[in-house]
C-alpha cells in the first residue's frame, strides 16, 4: 500500500472510531443516569404495591388515560432482562486484544 493510500485509510479508520466512542460515551452517561431509575423499577416490579396496582387496573379501578406500561406483566420484566444481557455485554468488552 502507498504512504498516500495508507494515511487516508488511517484517517478513515480514525473519524470512524472517534465517531463510534462519542457516541458510547454519551451513551454510557445516560445508562449511568438511569440507574436508580433502574433499582426503583427492579424493587417495584412483584412487589405488594405492584400486585395491588395491577389488580386495580385489571378492575378498571384506575383512570382509563393514565399510562400503565409498568403495569404490564412483560415490561418492566423485558427491560431488565435486557439490562443483565447490556451489564453482561459490557463486562466482556472494553480492552484492546
């Protein structure tokens, strides 16, 4: 390869990096932002006030515009599965081999 063509392919391989770790950093800010959110979230889901929540709305005791993803039986479950797979992808990544 010819010094020319092997620092453009440096530079490329440079802005796509750059690019990819703001990006994760940014990332990786908000998911340490949510994090309490998360614990609330893990403490809530099957605890006797989420039983009794949820009871209430299969009762039609709460009010019909009120938002109640929490509520259902796969959400809160589905996203913090997919925080121990997220927890357990990062745990494998970081170093340069």
């Amino acid at each position: 390869m010819k010094q020319i063509e092997r620092i453009e392919l440096m530079e490329k391989h440079l802005g796509r990096a750059s690019e990819a770790v703001i990006r994760l950093s940014g990332a990786l800010e908000d998911y340490a932002g949510v994090q309490e959110s998360l614990k609330a979230l893990e403490a809530y889901y099957g605890s006797d006030e989420w039983k009794k929540d949820f009871a209430d709305d299969e009762q039609g005791l709460l009010p019909p515009d009120l938002k109640r993803g929490v509520l259902s039986e796969d959400g809160i479950w589905n996203l913090l599965e997919n925080v121990r797979e997220l927890n357990e992808r990062l745990s494998k990544v970081g170093t340069i081999d």
